[in-house]
C-alpha cells in the first residue's frame, strides 16, 4: 500500500466536488445533520448541535487528513456549490490494506444519484490510487437507501453482523458488503439513487 497521505485530495466528478471539509462548510453540515435520518442512520450526535459540526470540521476530519487515517470529505453539487453530503474513508492499521467507506446525504439532494457518484469516486480513490486491497461497507439493518447505494457502485453484499454496530450505547445489526479493485473492472448498475 502507498503511504498515507497527510495533504487533502479532492476528488471530482461530473457533478460534484469532494473536498475536505472547512470552516465556512459548518453551517451548511450543522443544518444537514439536523434530519433525523441522519441522526437514525449514522453514528452522528442525537440532538446534533453546532458544536458537533465544529468538531467535524475542526478536530475529526483536520486530525483524520493529518494521519491519513480518517479521510473526509464534503460533497458539492458543482453548479451551485450547495452541499450535497458527505464521505469517508476510514483506514484500519489492525487490518491493513482494508477501509470502511460511509456516507450520509443532505435530504433536499437525496434522489439525484450524488452519493452513488460519489461513493463511487471514493471507491476508486481507496482502491486504485491509496493501493487499498478491500473496503467495507456497513450499515444498520434497515437502512435500505446507504445499501442501495453501496449495491450500485458494486460493493458486494456479505451478509448481517448480529449486535455489531454501536450507536449512541446501543449495539445494532449491521449489513455489510465489500469492494476489491477487481470489482471496479466488472459492470456494476449505473442506475442512479
């Protein structure tokens, strides 16, 4: 595997922009995370609060580039700049050459295919340029839109985890699937979420 890197990377795509995420970003991630399916779904504080969102962007994802451990980036719609969610890549040191992606969509912009563009370039990034053997992706039973996404761009599904995932002191099954670099050479549904 290459070794991390500590700078940035935005990534583009047709439509978007992924870019680590700033200090004019918190206002627009405090608002997001205001949706309750959000807050269902992901492990993001339960009341959100601005606070949290200053964190993010200050501490989790700054620290996260820094050691290349934690790669986060906002997504941007490329016409208007609005942001449309948000994706990260998460390396494992106990389990080398393996990273778990994730993801969450801001409401208004769900629907539009962005997070399957994403994730997708995402993928690619771990895959082809980090020299990733394997990403994981996970979600709490149920979440039928995250694992929508993850079947689109090709992950493969592997099967449910009983009482696996916490969130917020409670232990959840969680789905997961996974991607190797030979996936991405095989056609995947380019069917858009």
């Amino acid at each position: 595997m290459d070794e991390l890197r500590t700078e940035p990377v935005t990534l583009t795509t047709e439509r978007l922009v992924l870019r680590a995420p700033q200090e004019g970003d918190i206002d627009a991630i405090f608002a997001a995370c205001q949706d309750p399916e959000i807050q269902r779904w992901t492990v993001v504080p339960s009341p959100y609060r601005r606070y949290d969102a200053e964190y993010f962007v200050r501490d989790l994802a700054g620290e996260g580039w820094n050691t290349g451990a934690n790669r986060i980036w906002c997504v941007f719609e490329r016409g208007s700049g609005a942001l449309v969610g948000s994706q990260g890549l998460v390396l494992r040191p106990q389990d080398q050459g393996c990273a778990e992606i994730g993801w969450w969509a801001v409401k208004e912009f769900r629907g539009r295919g962005y997070t399957t563009e994403a994730a997708r370039a995402v993928s690619e990034y771990g895959l082809r340029e980090l020299g990733l053997r394997r990403l994981e992706w996970q979600a709490y039973v149920g979440n039928e839109g995250s694992r929508a996404v993850a079947e689109k761009v090709g992950y493969r599904f592997e099967g449910t985890l009983r009482s696996y995932a916490e969130q917020r002191g409670v232990f959840q099954d969680s789905w997961i699937a996974s991607l190797l670099a030979t996936d991405l050479d095989t056609d995947v549904d380019t069917d858009l979420d």
